[in-house]
C-alpha cells in the first residue's frame, strides 16, 4: 500500500514546496556533538544552505541562549545566510516560540527540511509538534548532530515512528535539482558540489578537467611542466 504524503510531487519534494529549516547550529552545541565528525557536519549544513539559496527555497534560521550560553550561529553559515536574522529563543523547543511558527507559517510551505542541533532535543522536539500541525517534516541525518551515536539513532527512530522522513544532504540537494536538463541551476549547483561533496565531488572535477577537457575548478590551476 502505498505512503506517499500530501502536498509532495508524488512523494518528492520540491524547491517549490519546501523551506529549509536551521536550529541551533552554535559553537557551545558543536562541542558536544559526537555522532558525525565535526568538521564534516559542518560541510554539510553550509552545503545545505547553499543550496536552498541557490535554489530559492526559503530558509529559518534560529538560535538559543546565545550570549548566556550557546554562542554566537557559525559564521560559515551567518555568511551564507547573510539576509536573515536568526530568531532568538530560550525554549529548547522552536516550536515553542512564536517567531519561528510564524516564520514557518509566512513561508507557505508544507515541507520542512530540518537541519539543527541536538538531534535529540532540539531536533526532533518541533519535528514532533510540526508533525502534530499538520507539516511534513524532512530531517536531514547528516546535518544534524548528537550527544552521541545512540542518542542520534534514538532521536531518529522516534521521528520517523512519528512520520519524520530521514533524508542526507546530497540526496536533499539532488532532489531540487531533480533534473539535469534544467539548466537553471546546472553550473552553480556543480561548483557547489565539486566544493563540499568530497569523492563526489572530485568526481565532477575529474570529469570535467579530465574527461570533457574544461577549465580546472582552481583560480590557480595546476599547470604540468613540459
């Protein structure tokens, strides 16, 4: 029997129909990640937001306790997301605060990718009441970091019993690009991944130098002495 959910392209989302959704992404709360490494985490929520720019799909940015306890939102991300203020909160819960419902609610959208910290908390507590709204609720696992292993896996397991979708971030990114014949996105979307992709991405570098015998990516390529 099939579970496609509402308010999808048969099950897809779409740039259309989505906002990107980013909570608590403060050094205080980076320190106590464990799941995922670090510095990686880190590629991909920049690789995330990136996209959701590239791609005009809106964005929520929010923060807590920042000048008590969390520390001021990374700047890789702050850079990125220079035109949006992050909305302040005490709760651990977003949803808990009226500014970001109402943030969620202006965007019009019914697909809500999640990218946030803890997962555990911070994370799957407004995935359980967007759910309760009505919202579909995408939580991207590897943009999303956990006090340990078992507390991401458990934190997960519990949003997906719940109706959460699990989703990674290239997978995210793909999704809105959808089709490489949409050549709207094509070129931004390439440079995107030959710089925050890894093995993927070097990939596309490699076919483009190597194969297709276009420019190197570098701003100062490597030359061969004859």
């Amino acid at each position: 029997m099939k579970n496609i959910l509402p308010h999808t392209d048969a099950g897809l989302i779409t740039p259309e129909t989505s906002v990107v959704v980013f909570i608590d992404h403060q050094p205080q709360m980076l320190f106590g990640v464990a799941n995922i490494e670090r510095q990686q985490l880190v590629n991909n929520v920049v690789l995330l937001a990136k996209a959701a720019k590239e791609f005009g799909v809106p964005t929520v940015l929010t923060a807590v306790e920042t000048e008590s306890f969390s520390g001021y939102v990374w700047p890789q991300l702050m850079d990125v997301l220079s035109d949006q203020q992050p909305i302040e909160r005490s709760s651990m819960n977003s949803w808990d605060t009226p500014a970001f419902r109402q943030a969620i609610e202006t965007s019009g959208r019914r697909n809500v990718v999640v990218s946030g910290l803890w997962t555990e908390v911070c994370v799957t507590w407004p995935t359980l009441n967007m759910l309760d709204a009505g919202y579909n609720v995408y939580i991207v696992e590897d943009a999303c970091g956990a006090t340990s292993s078992a507390a991401h896996d458990a934190a997960l397991r519990r949003s997906v019993q719940a109706g959460a979708v699990p989703m990674t971030t290239i997978a995210t990114v793909l999704e809105f690009q959808r089709d490489w014949a949409n050549r709207d996105h094509y070129d931004a979307l390439m440079d995107l991944l030959r710089e925050h992709a890894g093995a993927y991405g070097s990939g596309i570098e490699y076919a483009y130098s190597m194969v297709h015998k276009a420019p190197q990516a570098a701003l100062h390529p490597h030359v061969v002495s004859p």
